[in-house]
C-alpha cells in the first residue's frame, strides 16, 4: 500500500449471512426457535416466530462494525 492510503475493511461473512440492514439503518434478522422440537411450541408462538425480528439499537451500534458496507 502507497502513503496515505487505508486498507479495505473485511465484513464479517458470518453476520452478513445472518442480518440484512434495511433503508432505515435498522438490521433485520430471522428469530431462533423454529428450527426442531415443534411439538411441544403453540401453534400461536410458532406463528408469531415467522415473522423478522430487528436487533435492538445497542445490538445494531456493535454490528456495524461487522458490517462496514451494510448487506442488501
């Protein structure tokens, strides 16, 4: 690298794969609990787990540090 000149940052592959950041700066992401023993969960819990969840604004501060460039 020349003077004066920064390096690229490196995304986190692992969160990029698991968040998605929309327009507004929030990040999206899938809710944990809806992969196996669904038995024993109400149908109404496992409703409620389809739809996306966001990470909490203190959660968001620390992932923008994974993710230099956002996702799409």
């Amino acid at each position: 690298m020349g003077i004066g000149r920064k390096g690229k940052l490196k995304t986190n592959k692992g969160a990029a794969k698991r968040l998605r950041m929309t327009k507004s700066g929030l990040f999206k992401k899938r809710n944990a609990g809806r992969q196996h023993i669904l038995g024993k969960k109400t149908r109404k819990r496992k409703r409620q787990l389809r739809k996306d969840g966001y990470l909490s604004l203190t959660d968001a501060k620390r992932i923008r540090r994974l993710l230099p460039y956002g996702t799409h």
